[in-house]
C-alpha cells in the first residue's frame, strides 16, 4: 500500500466520519497512533523509478484547499508527504519551493519575469515527521507559481534533472517563457529527454502540457492511485 493511501485512511479516520454517508464514529486514539506509524513504514512500498526527480512545491496560502479526491487531506500536506516519500524512494532528488524573489535564495527572481517570484531550496529526509515537513513549508515567503522555473533554473545551472514535478492546488501560470517551451529548450540543450508533470490538486481543469507532447502530463485532482500513475510516467523511457 502506497503511503498516501495509508495517508488518507489516516485523516479519514482521525475526523471521526466518512467522505460518504451519515455515519460517524469516535476515534480510537491507538488506532490513529497505529496509522500514523504505518504511514512512515509504508514509505518502503514506494516505487523507485531510478530517475533523477526534482520536485517544486507551491507554498502559497491556497495550499491549505483539501485535496480534488482526498477531501480530508489539504494540499499541502499532500505535497509535503510526497516530498517525504520521494526522498525516501529516489536517491537523486532536489526539491525546491516557489517563492518571491527577495527570499534569500540564490536563484531569486532572475529568469526574467515581471513578477515577484523564485525559487528556494528544501531539505527534506525521510526521517523527517510530515507535520515538520509541512510547518517547515508553511511560513515562507510565497511567490508565484510559475510552472516554466524549475526547467529554466536547472539549465542554468546545469543540474541533470529526467523529471521535473511541480505540486500546486489549481494555481499555474506562465512567465515570460511557457512550461512547455522551457522544458524543449531544457532537452535541447542538455541532451536529457525530460519529462514534466505539473500536478494540480485542487484544480478542476488547467492545460500546461503540449498534447503532442509525450513527455509532458497533467495532473487535475489526487488520490490515493495517482502516485502510481506518476511513477509510471516517470519510468516509462518511452514517452
């Protein structure tokens, strides 16, 4: 079982009543102490796809929506738990946030937008607690979330990126270069067949990626069987 359906049995639970129905219940204590340590076990049942990942979260105040499919679980933490699990999973992973420029940050707003946006580092372990994680993502300085950044960043400093995912709620944009094109100028130049996936958890629809384009895919809402379908996409050397 994948950690995030362990994720949401979890949060299902703990609120004492079902996404369905009338039913309610009082909740055991010991039983939500024993999903929670399941959570961090089930990390191990995770996927490895080999590929060298690097994930953007938003960490806008939106991302406090409840996930389009995981009512009980809000954005945020949904993006926190899979930061946890792909660097428990992935040995080759960098993971960033979308932040205003003048955040301390040595990438702060220099791809050339308009806007008051950058990117700044996250260090997450797998040893880390998902509360830690998502307080440690809560209070930071937001910027745009400008889905072209993380391929425009990685070329410029050349890191050897396959997949690049970026985690939002429903709120993407582009700056002064499309993901689409960033991500073919990306491959152009490295010589990398990268791929993107922009997952928008609280969305109802959006279009980032080129429909032409097989190495690019869009996620609209999130569940429990997503992760496995994004894996899947991530390892597949034929897109």
């Amino acid at each position: 079982m994948h950690p995030l359906a362990v994720l949401a049995a979890l949060k299902t639970y703990a609120q004492g009543r079902g996404m369905k129905g009338q039913g309610t219940w009082a909740p055991v204590p010991q039983v939500v102490d024993a999903l929670d340590g399941a959570f961090y076990l089930a990390f191990e049942n995770a996927p490895a796809t080999g590929k060298r990942i690097m994930l953007a979260l938003d960490v806008s105040g939106s991302m406090v929506a409840p996930v389009h499919g995981m009512p009980y679980v809000s954005c945020r933490e949904a993006s926190a738990a899979m930061a946890l699990v792909t660097a428990a999973a992935e040995s080759r992973h960098r993971v960033v946030a979308f932040t205003k420029g003048p955040y301390p940050s040595m990438w702060s707003a220099t791809h050339g937008s308009a806007y008051d946006t950058g990117l700044s580092p996250l260090t997450v372990s797998p040893r880390q607690r998902l509360d830690d994680v998502v307080k440690s993502i809560s209070n930071l300085p937001f910027g745009g979330t400008d889905c072209a950044l993380p391929m425009v960043e990685a070329l410029k400093h050349r890191w050897a990126i396959d997949v690049f995912v970026a985690y939002t709620d429903s709120e993407t944009w582009a700056g002064n270069i499309h993901p689409a094109q960033a991500l073919r100028d990306y491959r152009e130049r490295t010589g990398i067949a990268a791929k993107l996936l922009v997952v928008a958890m609280a969305s109802n629809g959006f279009t980032i990626a080129d429909s032409d384009d097989a190495g690019m895919l869009d996620v609209v809402g999130f569940d429990a069987a997503t992760p496995q379908v994004m894996s899947d996409f991530m390892g597949d050397t034929q897109g």
